[in-house]
C-alpha cells in the first residue's frame, strides 16, 4: 500500500455565501411549497449537490417551457438574461431568484452603464450560464473574449464608451492578463471600482497559491462544469504542484500519490465538505498519516434570503 505522510488542507476552501444561499433557496422553497420546485439550470455546479435535490423533489430544466402553469422556479446561482425573467413573468410562475448578489452586482452595472451609452467587453467562457446571463442583459453592444488573442478581433461600434467587466469564477492571473490586453488596446476602456471575480474565488486562489509551494501534489474537489474549481487545478499547476480535479473520492488513482510525502486538498466554491470529509477517508485508507489545516481567510460573509423564502 502507498504511504504518504501528511494531508494539508487550504483554507478557505468549499462552499461560499452565494453557493450556501441558493441551495438554502431551493430547500426552503421545497418545504414551503412542496415538490416538485423546478430549477432553471444547475442550482450550482456540483453533482453530488444536484442528485441529492433531485432526490427531494427539485426538477431541473433549462427551457422555461419545461415548467407547467402555476409551478415554482428558482434561477440558479449563475443568473439568467433578461428574456428569461421576462418570460417567466409573462408566464406568471413563482419565481425565487438564486442569482448571486455578487453576480447581480455585475448585471446592475452592466444596466447603468448601458443608459449611458456604454458598451462592454466582458471576458469569460463562452457558453458558461453566467456569461450567457451577463451578456443577455442587453440585445447587444457586448462583446465575449476568452483569452488574450480574442481582444484583436472584437469590433465595438465605438471606443469613446466602452466597459470591462468580467465572469466572477475566472483565474484571477488569467483575467488580469486579458484585461491589460483590452486595455493596451482600448486605454481609455472604464474598469470597474472592484474587480468583478468575487471575493470566494480570490481566496480559494490565493490559498491553492500557498499551498502549491507546500505539497508534492493538490487535488481539488469539485464537477467537471465547476469554472471555480476548473481554476483551481489551473492555479496549482501554474504554481508548480502536480493536480487532479475529482468529483469524488472514488474517482482517485492510487497511483497518484506513489512518491509523495505531502499532498494538497482544496475544494470549489460549489463542493459539499462531505466530499472533502470522503477524500480525506480515502486517502487514510492509502496511508496519509495526519491532516493539517493551514492558515487562511475566515470567510464571515452572509448573504440575505428573497422575500418570501425567509
């Protein structure tokens, strides 16, 4: 059997504020008006996250015209485009926003900047629903890069008012290098006050940035859809640490750890502890010998339930 020594854990790691809050929304909403509650995407990116909803009664749709007349919606934690609200409401259906606020912040600004004749470059991954959420709060006038070679090809209509803004989930290396690319382009393109990544995604970086210099290996935990935790195997590959990314612990190769004395464990803003907890189990089972937090962020932040889910 292959021995390792230690196990260390990044800090922060796991759930966020905004992960926590939509998944309180669904349950609530389950308890409140019973099964089914229908859910437009996944709540969050999580399989094990999802399946267990699934079990208690949230359906999971994509197109509004899966939803029967007079049934509860919840939006997932990604946001929707306009046309999605719009429909809804036109539908009449109950409908419980699981946006997270520090997403909405992005879409607000993206509003009000647009009343005063801005357009935007908004850097993301194309397809992701938070970017197809960001981008459908206009008809158009906003324009999709994914890396640093895209920024030459997009034509805005004009320069004179132009905005950045970003998918809140992005490695924050990576975004900072596309948004010096936008900029040497258009210099006078408005960033915003704060960085759009969110305060979550930061620290989960910044503490896999620590812990790479640490361990011979980090695995995160965390789905194949999860932006979030896709970053963190990104960052701790680029800060020198051999990485996996695994939705469970039965989806470890033993032969991973052979040679290594000191191995990393992160896990995605969407990702339960529970998976964490099974991680840590299998990897006792493959003879880690102690586990050991390091220091970090305490996250305190909490955000507020909607009307009607309180």
């Amino acid at each position: 059997m292959q021995s390792f020594q230690e196990i260390v854990l990044a800090e922060p790691r796991g759930f966020c504020a905004g992960v926590d809050r939509a998944i309180e929304i669904v349950d609530r909403a389950l308890l409140k008006f019973g099964a089914p509650v229908y859910v437009r995407h996944e709540i969050v990116h999580n399989t094990y996250v999802v399946d267990d909803l699934k079990r208690r009664g949230a359906i999971f749709i994509e197109d509004l015209k899966d939803v029967p007349e007079g049934a509860t919606l919840v939006f997932s934690a990604h946001g929707v485009p306009k046309s999605v609200e719009a429909e809804a409401t036109q539908r009449g259906l109950t409908v419980f926003d699981a946006t997270c606020p520090l997403v909405t912040k992005v879409h607000v600004e993206v509003a009000k900047l647009h009343k005063e004749g801005y357009e935007f470059v908004m850097i993301g991954h194309k397809g992701h629903p938070e970017v197809e959420g960001t981008m459908g709060q206009l008809v158009d006038g906003i324009y999709l890069v994914e890396d640093v070679a895209d920024v030459a090809h997009i034509q805005p209509k004009q320069a004179e008012r132009l905005a950045v803004v970003t998918q809140t989930t992005l490695s924050v290396d990576d975004a900072a290098e596309i948004t010096e690319a936008v900029v040497a382009r258009f210099p006078n393109i408005r960033r915003p006050k704060m960085q759009d990544i969110c305060y979550a995604t930061q620290n989960r970086q910044d503490a896999v940035k620590v812990l790479s210099a640490e361990v011979d290996l980090v695995i995160v935990v965390g789905s194949p859809t999860s932006s979030n935790s896709n970053r963190l195997r990104d960052v701790a590959q680029r800060y020198g640490a051999e990485s996996y990314m695994v939705d469970t612990a039965a989806e470890m190769q033993a032969e991973w750890f052979e040679g290594k004395t000191r191995v990393g464990l992160t896990a995605g803003a969407s990702a339960p502890d529970i998976l964490v907890q099974e991680v840590i189990t299998r990897m006792r089972a493959l003879g880690a010998v102690s586990v050991r937090t390091l220091d970090g962020i305490q996250e305190t932040i909490k955000f507020p339930l909607p009307k009607g889910l309180k």
